[in-house]
C-alpha cells in the first residue's frame, strides 16, 4: 500500500510534462533530461508505514492507495479562508478551489460524527427536502460523508485532479464548475429517485458527484493523459467510463448503496463545461 521513492520520481516527471503546467518548470530552457535530473536530486520522500510524504521544488505530496496527490500550500505559514468582502475569491493568499472543497469534505464529515440527525436534516437532499424549503441541501449533501472510505475515496479524486483543472480553466471557472456539478449531482438524484422514481424521501450524501465532475472535466481537457488511481493507469478519457461502469455493477449488487444518478450527473455538468471552457491551447 505504501508507494516507492521511484513512484514519487515516475509521478513528478508525469506531472512536470503534462499538458495543463500545473507543475511544469518556470525555466523553459530545461529539457526534459535535466528536468528528469533535477528531480532525481531534489525530490525527498519519507514513508509512514501505509503512505509517503514527498516534497519537491517547494510543495508537499501526499502518496496513498498507489495515488499521488498535492498537499494544499501554507501561504503565508497558514491557509486562509476566502474572504467573503473581496469581489473575488481567487486571490494568492486564499486557498484554491479544490482545497476547500476538501476541507469542506473534512467538515462535513465530522459534522456527520457528531451529529448524525441535524445532518440529515439539513444535508441530506431529497424531492421532500426542497419541498419543505431546504434548498440549501442541494449544496450540502455534496459535503456530508458517511464512511470513511467515501470520504477517502472523494478526497484523493478532489485533490489528484483540481489542480490540473484548475491551472486549465482557471480559479474562477473551476470555482464555477465545482459549485455546477455539485448542484447538478444533487438535482440528477432528486429527479431520478423523487421525480421519477416517486420516492420523495430518498436520496443520497457525499461529494462523489464532485469528484466524478472532475474526472470528466479532466477527460474533456485532456482525453489522451495518462491519469494514475488506485495505482491503475488509464486514459483520462477511459476513466470516467470506468468509474460508471464500476458504479453500475456495485449498485446492481448493493441497493441503495451508490448513487449513479448522483455521480452522472456531476460527470455530464463537469465535462460539459470542460469542453465548452477548453482554453485555445489545449484545442486539436
């Protein structure tokens, strides 16, 4: 479970030459032979037994389930909340989009701990619940998470692809798209389930509508990168296909148990405005 030094190196020479230059080198002389050096001799990792910390060029890497993700920066020696009296929330000192949407995972986790009725009153987003006048459930039940393996599972997709995203489409329309497949996953699963299926009490909790959101904005933006998960390696066009075929089987096994309206729908919001968002530069 515990990934290799030679897994951080492999995953840094991916990152450093992928398309969005979330973490491409600032000195574009460098070939890609000096950059393979550079991190050979810079990149430091150190193993707690089920992960791995890495570190390179100043950022922070966290190794788990045969994945590699970024660790949110400390501008500043400590994350800042966005402020809410600023025009905009895209600001160097504030945390990116998909940072928050991971602590608000964390958040809405805890809350889910300690207690388990106001969260169901208040996150838990079903045709009943908009009817009573609770529309804010539309936004968090995204956060709410039940298991720990969910919240696992959504935090790795959350933080493995927004930064490639956001370096894509920017803060603000990644911001933008978070916020659309997050409503778009809660209103799939009320219309199938309340609207569709009658049942206006049903429906379902977490952010994997989110995250699936992000994996088919990474298929819209870059269909032909590799994406690594779980230690798999695929296609960024064939992982979203993945994932809902996976989530078909588990459903048909297990009712109740996955929510594939929910997780469609955060995929149709997240690719479609991929495509429609797709800078210049990244257009064949």
């Amino acid at each position: 479970w515990c990934p290799t030094h030679d897994s951080f190196e492999a995953y840094l020479a991916q990152q450093t030459a992928h398309p969005s230059g979330w973490l491409s080198t600032s000195l574009q002389s460098l070939t890609s032979l000096a950059e393979r050096v550079r991190i050979a001799v810079a990149a430091e990792t150190r193993s707690y037994v089920i992960f791995r910390v890495g570190s390179f060029r100043g950022r922070h890497f966290l190794g788990a389930c045969g994945t590699w993700l970024s660790l949110p920066s400390l501008p500043g020696g400590a994350l800042r909340l966005p402020s809410l009296s600023s025009i905009s929330i895209c600001d160097a000192e504030a945390m990116a989009p998909h940072e928050l949407v991971a602590l608000l995972f964390v958040v809405g986790f805890a809350c889910q701990q300690i207690a388990p009725r106001t969260c169901y009153r208040h996150a838990y987003c079903s045709l009943n619940a908009l009817r009573a006048g609770r529309l804010w459930t539309a936004l968090t039940a995204n956060c709410a998470h039940a298991h720990p393996a969910h919240l696992i599972h959504n935090l790795l997709q959350v933080l493995h692809l927004g930064p490639i995203v956001a370096s894509a489409l920017g803060c603000e329309r990644s911001l933008l798209l978070l916020l659309a497949t997050a409503l778009a996953s809660s209103l799939a699963s009320v219309a199938w389930f309340g609207v569709l299926g009658g049942n206006g009490g049903a429906g379902s909790i977490g952010g994997s509508g989110v995250a699936m959101g992000l994996v088919a904005a990474n298929a819209a933006l870059f269909p032909r990168v590799d994406v690594s998960m779980y230690g798999v390696q695929l296609t960024a066009a064939q992982l979203p296909i993945a994932y809902l075929l996976l989530d078909a089987i588990s459903a048909s096994g297990r009712q109740g148990q996955v929510d594939v309206s929910a997780h469609a729908g955060g995929a149709l919001a997240g690719w479609m405005l991929a495509k429609r968002w797709r800078p210049w530069w990244l257009l064949s």
